[in-house]
C-alpha cells in the first residue's frame, strides 16, 4: 500500500471505477436482464424483474486498503443505487 497517494486522489478513483461499473450496468441492462431470462432456474421473467423493484440495488466499490482488518466495509465505503 503506497501512502504517497492522497486520501481524495483515492476518493476520486474509487468514484471513477464506480461511475463506470453503473454506466456499463445501464447500458448493458437489457442484455443482463436477456441473459438471466434465459438462463435462470426460477423461471423469473423480465416483468418479473422490472415490476418487483429487483432492478432497484445498491452498488458499492470499496478500496481494499481502507478495509478494516478486524470487521466491516472499510474506511472508503462508497455505494450508488443502480437507476432505471
């Protein structure tokens, strides 16, 4: 773990990975959902999936260097909900 690098420098890659791990889920939406209708064993469909708030989530992306070694998310816990 370097500490050379700032606390906000890390702050601002952390929200980096994150706004791109939600756009590529946006704009990969349809084709998730398409993937999951056709492979899972429960036989949800996709207005199963919109209509039971399954698509409302939270998506988190926290820095192994700030994870506490006893317990917890980490000092640098960041989350977005997924929008539709």
């Amino acid at each position: 773990m370097s500490d050379r690098i700032s606390k906000d420098a890390c702050e601002a890659w952390r929200d980096h990975v994150l706004k791109q791990v939600v756009d590529y889920l946006e704009r990969n939406r349809d084709e998730i959902i398409d993937g999951f209708e056709a492979k899972n064993a429960h036989n949800l469909k996709r207005e199963d999936i919109e209509q039971s708030d399954l698509l409302d989530f939270d998506v988190s992306v926290t820095l192994h260097r700030d994870q506490s070694s006893s317990f917890g998310l980490g000092f640098g816990f960041f989350k977005a909900n997924m929008i539709r």
